[in-house]
C-alpha cells in the first residue's frame, strides 16, 4: 500500500484482533471471501435506484448482484421480501418507521437499559425527537420479558408501532405473544433481530417472520457473520412497496454495492450446514459460560441465557461498576463492553454491568473447554485485581490464545 500510515493502521488493527479474547457480543470474524467481495470493485459503481429502475447506466452487474442478494435473504429467513440496500442497523430502523408513521406518532419499545437499543426510541437518538417514545421494562424479579406487563402498557398507550427485539437481553423472544399485542391494540410491530439473527436461520430462535411480524430489520454482521449493514424483511406486499421507498429515496443514497456483495456472499454462507452447527456451539459456549458463573455465585442478569450472550450484574457479584470491570480485563487482553443493566443506576458511561458475548471467539474454533478455562479467568481477575493476579492471568489468555485453534475463519 502506498499509503502506510493507513497500512500501518490495518496491520496493528488485525494484530490486535488476534492477540485479545473478543467477546463483544455484537462483534464476529468475516470469512475471507466476505472480505473480498467487500473490498472489491463495486464500490466503484453508484446504483441509486433498484434492480432494473436505476438512475445511472451500467448497472447491469449489480443488478444481478443485488438480485440475488435479495433471493437468497428471503431463502434463508423465509421471507417474501427484502430489501438489502440499508448502510446499517440503525439505517435499516429509520427507514422502517419512516415507511409506516408521521413524525409525532407513538413508538412503543424496550428501554435501554432492560436490554433496547438507541434507535428504539431514546431522546439523544433522532427516534426520540421525532415520535413520542414510550418503553417497557424487564420483570424487575425475574429480568425477563413480561408480556402481560407490556400488553397492559400497549391498551394505555396505544402505540402506533411496537418494537421487539433487543442488543443485550439474553433470552428467547416470544414474538407470537408481541403479535397478540399488537393485533389487540391495532398498532404495527417491528422485530429487530440485529442480535439473533444468525440463531433465527439456524432454527434456534423462533422465527418473526413465521410468527406474523409486519416488519424486520436486522444488522448483517453480528451472529449472521457477514459485512457490515443492515436489511428490512416483510411478508406483506404492501409494506414492501413503502419500505422500499424509504430506503430509497426517503432516507438513502446510492447503495454500497461492495457491501451488498459482501452481504451476499454471507447470505450463501448462512445457508450451508456448517452455520447451524456453528450457531449451536455460539449458544453451547455461552451457556458453558453462564453456568459457571451461576455456579460461583455471580449475578446473571435474568439467571442464565439461551443465545449468545450474557449479562453480568459486575456491581453485585465484584462490587466494580461495568467501567471498573471491562478495563481491568482489558489488562488481561480480554475484551467486553460494559452495559447498562436493567433498573441501572449507573450513568450509560459507566453502568453496572457487563455484556460477554460468544460468537467471535466460536468463529474462530473456540469449544466449551477454551470458553470455560475464559470464564475461570473473567472470574479470578474480577475478585483479584492485584498486579500478580493480573500478570498471571494474562499468561494464561495468552497461552490459551496460543494453544486454542484461534483459526481465521
Ligand atoms: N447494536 C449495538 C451493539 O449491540 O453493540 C451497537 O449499536
């Protein structure tokens, strides 16, 4: 590269990448052919428009491309329609309430804090100032969805739109009870499965779209493991014609016909038999985890999991904020965010929690026995911070990053 202040950048970015545990719940490993479609000439091309009614000529490539990107989404989720031109997740929520409401209409969603997230309607996001946000917590006993809560909530408030789905909320959605809901009260409903949706085309999440959700969006480069962006999927036809529309031209430009190809490339990817079994070990490894945990007596937050992440209540179990936590692993090269927890008292910079998440490490061939020797040292390091503890522990990540198949996928 000529440019060698950026290749510079690449190089101590892919070293950091390999020497840290990556536990981020929300992060993964693309596999090369991900990346070479990603990086490839279409990023040259503008496309405005969709396939067969651009607005510039020469579009015959990605025409096809996008073709089948569209085919083989709806393949995998089951859909009838999809659109894959949203640059990301928070793109893909925009343009689905734009599709369907007026500004000042009501927004009904999981608060930030029970596990929601920003585009679901806080203040400092562009949702809170456009519609009136209100929000639905976790069961404060059980840290678990409560849906005769929420259907109490949604007759009060009568929202124009529901949202469901979360990005760090650990349990089972159970998207049938949302669709009860919202047929009662006559609203639309949403389903973010940003988090899930690589569970949801293994068949190891239920599926919104099987259960009657008028609208999904996702991000394509969480458990789905492909490159960064987001995609909206209907079965109505109706829906389809105005979410279409609002992508394109209601909230965006020209696509990223380079990331489409790379999204597509994943898309056949998640199709293969090698993804459900990868999806099973993410779920394995997380559980491996928690029940360690729960066995050492720390506090997970709605006791468990049956996804890919979990939850820890770091104040309870170390009596160490989430900001407290996640730097002190960070010395021993493990890296997780902190995360605000459900009733957190916490400032969202600090919060009171942490999020670990298994898709990462599992792409790159981690098993139970790396996942657990990993929560031995989450847990040794947070009860023991001192300079040995740290040094120890920090060898033993290493070794274990050594001798661990640590593979690029
Ligand atoms: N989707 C969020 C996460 O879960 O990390 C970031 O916006």
């Amino acid at each position: 590269m000529e440019d060698k202040k950026v290749e510079k950048l690449i190089n101590n970015e892919e070293k950091r990448q390999m020497d840290f545990v990556q536990l981020i719940a929300s992060e993964n490993f693309v596999s090369k052919d991900v990346m070479k479609a990603t990086g490839s000439v279409f990023t040259n091309k503008y496309a405005e428009g969709y396939p067969n009614a651009r607005y510039y000529g020469g579009c015959e490539n990605v025409d096809k491309l996008e073709e089948l990107a569209i085919e083989r989404l709806k393949k995998i989720f089951n859909a009838k329609f999809a659109n894959v031109q949203p640059h990301s997740g928070a793109q893909a929520n925009i343009a689905a309430y734009n599709a369907i409401l007026k500004p000042g209409d009501k927004i009904l969603s999981m608060s930030l804090n029970s596990g929601g997230h920003l585009t679901h309607g806080h203040f400092v996001s562009i949702v809170g100032k456009f519609y009136k946000i209100f929000s639905y917590e976790v069961n404060k006993e059980t840290e678990q969805l409560d849906y005769e809560e929420i259907r109490k909530i949604a007759k009060e408030v009568k929202p124009n739109l529901i949202i469901c789905g979360a990005s760090a909320y650990s349990r089972i959605i159970d998207f049938k009870k949302f669709v009860a809901i919202a047929k009662e009260v006559n609203a639309y409903l949403l389903a973010d499965i940003a988090h899930i949706a690589g569970l949801i085309v293994a068949d190891l999440h239920p599926n919104p779209l099987n259960d009657g959700v008028d609208i999904v969006t996702s991000t394509t480069h969480k458990t789905l493991r492909g490159a960064r962006g987001g995609i909206i999927l209907t079965n109505n036809p109706e829906l389809a014609i105005l979410l279409d529309k609002s992508v394109f031209p209601g909230t965006q430009g020209g696509p990223l016909m380079n990331v489409i190809a790379g999204k597509t490339v994943s898309f056949y990817e998640a199709s293969l038999p090698s993804f459900k079994e990868y999806q099973k070990n993410i779920i394995s490894n997380a559980n491996v985890m928690a029940n360690f945990f729960i066995q050492k007596g720390v506090k997970i937050i709605s006791g468990g999991t049956d996804n890919h992440l979990l939850m820890i209540n770091t104040k309870k179990s170390f009596n160490k904020t989430g900001k407290e936590a996640e730097e002190i692993l960070y010395k021993v090269n493990i890296i997780v965010n902190k995360n605000a927890i459900p009733f957190d008292e916490e400032r969202p910079i600090v919060t009171s929690g942490i999020r670990i998440g298994t898709p990462a490490m599992t792409t790159l061939g981690w098993r139970n026995k790396e996942f657990l020797k990993i929560a031995e040292v989450i847990y040794n390091v947070l009860k023991n911070d001192d300079n040995i503890s740290i040094k120890k522990n920090k060898q033993i990540v290493i070794d274990l990053l050594k001798e661990g198949k640590n593979e690029k996928y």
